[in-house]
C-alpha cells in the first residue's frame, strides 16, 4: 500500500470518528432537551395542581377547622355554611349575586357603614322558630341576659354528612340538633342544600328534615319563624321613622337618623301585593328588588305545595327581614285585625319527621313577575 492511500485512510477514520462525536452530540442534545420538556412539563402540572382544585363549576369545600364550608361559582365565592361560637345557629353568609355583590347584611358579623344595627340575632340566611314547647329559638343571641337565655334554644351543628361538586350544582348534607336551655336535644335537623348556577343567577335549595326525638314537639302559633333572610341596607324598604346606623367604622351612631339615600328595595307578592302590603299575607312566593350599588338585583323565596301551611305567611318587613313562616296563621291574622282563623299548633309525634323545601333565588337584574312564576315552576316540578 502506498504512502497516498495510508494518508487517505487516516484521514476517512479521523472523519468518522467527528462525525460520530457530532452525531452522539446532537443525539443527546436532542434527548436532554426533551427530557428538560418532559420535567417542565411534569413540574408545570405538578404546580397546577399544588394550587389547589379546578375552580371550575360549583365547589362545595368543607373546612371544619375553621367551623365553616366555602361554596365557590367557577372560583367566586357565592357563599358559606359557618356555625361561629357567636352565633346561636348554624347559617349562611354572606349571600352574593353572580357579579360578586354582597346582598346579606353584615352586622353584627362584619358591619359596614350605614347599616342598621337591630335585630342581632338576623344574621344571613337561617332556618328556626320563636316558639318550639315554648322555647325561642328564633331571638337567641350572645347579647341576650343569663336570664333572657333560660327562655332561650340554640341549634348546635353537628356533622357534615357530604358534599358534592358539579358543573351547574353543588350540594352540601349536615346535621344539627335543636337544644332546649338545658342543652338537651329536642330536634334533629338534616338539612340539603343544593346551590346552582346560570348566567345573572345564583339559586340556593334548602331541604330540611326535623324529627321529633324523645318527646311530642309543638310549633306553637308564633310570627317568628321560619325561613329568614336579612338583606343589606339598600335592599330595605325607605324607612318612615330615624332608625340606628353604623358609622364609617362600623360603630352604632349615638342618634337615630332618618336616611333613605341608599334605600331601594320593595317587595311584591306572587298575589299582585306590593311594598308593606305583602306583609302578613301568604303566597306562593314573594320577590324583593332593588339596587345595590349600580347593580339591579332581585330576591325571591320561592314556596312549595308540600310544605305544612302552604302557601305560606310573608315576614317581609322593611327594614330588611325577608322571611317565611307557614306555622303563624293566628298571629298575622291577628295583627293583620283580619277575620280570627283558627290557631296552628304544629305538632311532631315522637320520632315523628318533617320536611320543608324552599327555593331562594338572587337574580342580577330587575325581574318580573312572570320570571319568578317561571322559576316556581320549575322548583315544584323539581323539587319534590
């Protein structure tokens, strides 16, 4: 083999053997970086997840040690079940619109400039009665005397039996028990909430079971009761007469004063009643509207054909309790100065059950009573 040839054959190996070193470079470029894509890929997910949950649809998320369950609209807070030591009763607070509007009084909780400061135990929305055997669970509070409180039940929460998530609904199962001043058991409440979502809609379905334990329950006849509601300030009725506001920190002035600047709300009736009228009367449904700021909203508490007394009495007072009470027919006939109708005394054998249903609605807009016929029908057909 001549000199030529050898240079040549070196030369052919030094070539294969860069072209292999490149080859073997690239190769594991190409593998690094996709590894590097595959690991920021896992971490970005990873991080995603470290976030928290999908805060699409309707989240219903229990936190015990904190005494409440947060209910969240496509990551938005629409409300919360909390039972606070400073509350008598479990409830729900505070009540949003789908824009994020607060339509729940804050006081005595988180009290806001220019509310009205009555009533402390009105706190949210909440479900009990001022007369069960005699004993008022409807006025309890932590500003109530020892001795008012000898008069006086509390509904203790007890378990959270589920809770369920969903793209339009969520649904949050407890228990509760009705306890006399003696802290004995009186009740036991199941109670369903199921929370749903539409555009300008949040709609809120409470459920709710008592049964009677060791003894005969009487709802005796009594105006307070049973479903209630209390609204911000501006969805109150204009007040005829100085009532007692807060200040800019959330203090009770030190004088009454008569200011509807800020008061939008009225209420009409399923039966064409409107404003103080509806007061007292029953119907299947009544509606509250107004604004809250610069948004049109509308309340409605929708009743249902299986519930005792029904179509229920209105506890829809001005200064801004919304209630329901299908078990005082006496006494708002009475205070009504209408016909006398036969007192209503409900009564719960031993073991003996219960069960109400009712639809609330909060709607972001200014509705008509047709809407809300549409919707009460929906709830019964639904709902049974």
């Amino acid at each position: 083999m001549n000199r030529r040839n050898v240079r040549r054959r070196k030369h052919l190996r030094l070539l294969l053997v860069c072209a292999s070193g490149l080859l073997v470079s690239v190769v594991l470029y190409l593998f690094n970086s996709n590894l590097i894509g595959v690991s920021s890929h896992g971490q970005s997910k990873r991080s995603q997840l470290a976030k928290g949950r999908d805060d699409s649809g309707v989240n219903v998320v229990p936190n015990e040690a904190g005494r409440r369950v947060d209910v969240t609209i496509e990551g938005q807070p629409i409300t919360s079940y909390i039972w606070p030591e400073s509350l008598m009763k479990p409830v729900l607070y505070p009540l949003r619109t789908a824009k994020g509007t607060i339509i729940t009084r804050g006081f005595p909780l988180e009290p806001r400039a220019g509310e009205s400061v009555d009533h402390p135990h009105q706190v949210g929305l909440w479900f009990n009665y001022g007369d069960v055997n005699g004993i008022d669970f409807w006025n309890n509070s932590t500003v109530r005397t020892a001795a008012e409180k000898t008069h006086m039940g509390q509904i203790a929460h007890r378990r959270i039996v589920s809770t369920k998530n969903g793209k339009s609904s969520g649904e949050l199962q407890v228990e509760m028990d009705w306890l006399m001043p003696d802290n004995s058991p009186i009740l036991h409440e199941s109670t369903r909430f199921v929370f749903r979502s539409a555009p300008n809609l949040r709609a809120i379905d409470r459920i709710t079971t008592l049964t009677a334990l060791g003894r005969q329950v009487v709802f005796n006849d009594s105006k307070e009761g049973l479903l209630g509601l209390r609204v911000t300030r501006e969805l109150e009725q204009p007040a005829k007469e100085p009532i007692l506001l807060t200040d800019a920190n959330g203090q009770p002035m030190k004088q009454p004063v008569l200011d509807n600047s800020i008061v939008t709300g009225q209420y009409r009736s399923s039966e064409g009643l409107i404003g103080d009228d509806v007061w007292g009367t029953r119907g299947r449904w009544t509606m509250l509207t107004g604004k809250v700021a610069a948004e049109s909203v509308t309340l409605a508490i929708l009743d249902h054909p299986q519930n005792v007394g029904f179509p229920t009495y209105w506890m829809a007072r001005g200064y801004g309790l919304f209630a329901a009470n299908p078990l005082g027919q006496k006494a708002y006939s009475t205070e009504k100065k209408e016909a006398k109708v036969r007192e209503l005394k409900f009564t719960l054998q031993p073991q003996q059950s219960v069960t109400f249903r009712y639809r609330i609605l909060i709607l972001s807009q200014a509705a008509i009573p047709a809407q809300i016929e549409n919707q009460y029908r929906d709830f019964t057909s639904e709902t049974k």
